[in-house]
C-alpha cells in the first residue's frame, strides 16, 4: 500500500516533470533586431517563468530559411518571406517549460498584427503581418524540427534553475 503511493506519486512527479520540458523554437526576426526589440521580447518569456535553453545571434542563409519555411514554399508570399527573413541578423532560441509551444504561440499573438490581441507580442509591437517580428512553433513536432534545424544538440543547455520550485507545483 505505501509503496503503491510512492510509485504514485513518483509517476505524478515524472509526468509533470516531462511535460515541464516541452521545448520551443522561438526567433526574433530581423525587424525585432533592427527595432530593438529583442530585449523587450526575452524578458515576456523570462518574467512569464519559461526557461531559455538556447540562443544565438545570427545572419540565416537564404538555403537555412528556405528549409525553415519549406512548408510555406508554395505561398505566393514565399520569396518576400524569405528576402525578408535574410535581411539582417536574427535571434533564434530555444525556451522549455510546461505547454511552452502553446502558450507560446499565445504570447505571440495571431500571425496578422491585424488580428493580434492587445498584450501579445505582435499585437503590441507590430502592425503588418509582413513585419511580424518574431516567429514560434505551432505544434511540439515542427518546434523538434526547428531545433534540430537552428542548433547542434551541444547548444542547447540543460540546467535547473534555482527558481523552479517557485514557478511549478512539483
Ligand atoms: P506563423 O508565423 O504565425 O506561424 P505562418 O507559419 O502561417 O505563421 O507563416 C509564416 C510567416 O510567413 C508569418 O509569420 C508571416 C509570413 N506570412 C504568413 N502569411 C502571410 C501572408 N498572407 N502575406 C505575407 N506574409 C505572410
Ligand atoms: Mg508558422
């Protein structure tokens, strides 16, 4: 019986704990960059509680952002997508946490500015969906693709913040 309750509760622990690593793709596109956003944009996902993993600072290759939106190569938006993408330096990141992806995608508001809640992201800080200054995976599959894509597996950190036990339950 006691034992039955430890394994319990240790298989409650591991599931929340599992969960708590979701992981996402995040990047601050080069009109985050060049508007000096980026700041502004990390802390929303610090403050919100999310842990960083993963960052970096860099100018994407037309060949890298093709792969990155290869699913959107058909869009008659594609080539201005991608000249865009590749017009100054970006900040790709990888953030882990419970629901990460979906809450994620939350805090970056619609993909039009247009329709963007007030208090997203691209709702306060954007106006066109041409220029919505950050990108966020849209399922925990295409964030695993993203990752593998944008990071070596030895860039991405993990560690335990001293925080955690104020942030989730267990
Ligand atoms: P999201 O970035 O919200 O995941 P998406 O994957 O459908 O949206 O599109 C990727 C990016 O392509 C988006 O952030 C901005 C651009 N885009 C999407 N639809 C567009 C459109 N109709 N015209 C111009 N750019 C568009
Ligand atoms: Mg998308």
């Amino acid at each position: 019986m006691v034992i039955a309750t430890v394994l319990a509760i240790l298989s409650l622990f591991s599931k929340s704990m599992a969960a708590a690593r979701e992981r996402t793709f995040l990047m601050i596109k080069p009109d985050g960059v060049q508007r000096g956003l980026v700041g502004k944009i990390i802390k929303r996902f610090e403050q919100k509680g999310f842990k960083l993993v993963a960052m970096k600072f860099m100018w994407a290759s037309e060949d890298l952002l093709k792969k990155h939106y290869a699913d959107l190569s058909a869009r008659p938006f594609f080539p201005g997508l991608v000249k865009y993408m590749n017009s100054g330096p970006v900040v790709p990141m990888v953030w882990e946490g419970l629901n990460v992806v979906k809450t994620g995608r939350v805090m970056l508001g619609a993909t039009d500015p247009k329709d963007s809640a007030p208090g997203s992201i691209r709702g306060d800080l954007s106006i066109q969906v041409g220029r919505n200054i950050i990108h966020g995976s849209d399922s925990v599959e295409s964030a695993q693709k993203e990752i593998a894509l944008w990071f070596d597996s030895k860039e991405v950190v993990a560690w335990k913040p001293d925080t955690e036990a104020w942030v989730y339950e267990d």
